[in-house]
C-alpha cells in the first residue's frame, strides 16, 4: 500500500479482503481509514457477513491477536466448485450453524 502511494503516486485507495469460495469480499475498509489502518487491517466485515478465528485442531475461537483459521459465514459464499465435484468433495466449504463456512 505505501509503495503503491509512492511509486505509482496513488492518492488514495481502500483495502479489501475476499477469496474466491465467498467472493466478492467479506472485509473492506473505508476511504477515510488512516495510514495505519489501511496498511495493517483488512478493513472492517461487511453487512450480512460473520467471521471468527478458531483453533485448526479444536475449532475453538482462539483469543485476539491469536494465528488460527479463518471461517467466514455470508450470503455470497460459494456451495460448490463449477463443475467439479472432485474439487468440491476435496475442499467443500465446512458448514456451522445456519449456513455454509469457509
């Protein structure tokens, strides 16, 4: 982000965090965010999105700060691989709750 703002004279741009199986996003900052937090967040969690950090071998919620596996609950993730459901099988996103998990 600051090298962007540097070398490519980037005046301003907001930080978003997705991955393909709940595209587009899940967390996105805002314009006005500060320096610090446009480098070092991913921005806050979008409406209609849950996410929690757990413990890969427990699954229990790991305390703040805490490295662990990122689940992230919305509208807009994916139930499947297209067309592949030697993908889906192998990787299908886990489901808690209401709905599916990633």
């Amino acid at each position: 982000m600051r090298k962007l703002k540097t070398d490519m004279n980037v005046k301003d741009m907001i930080i978003g965090y997705g991955t393909t199986e709940n595209s587009p996003a899940a967390f996105l900052g805002f314009p006005r965010d500060n320096e610090e937090l446009k480098t070092e967040t991913v921005g806050c969690i979008l409406n209609h999105t849950e996410a929690k950090v757990v413990d890969v071998s427990s699954g229990e919620l790991v305390p703040l700060g805490e490295t662990g596996e990122l689940l992230i609950r919305t509208y807009s993730v994916m139930l499947e691989y297209w067309d592949d459901p030697d993908k889906t099988r192998e990787g299908s996103p886990r489901t808690a709750g209401t709905g599916p998990v990633i």
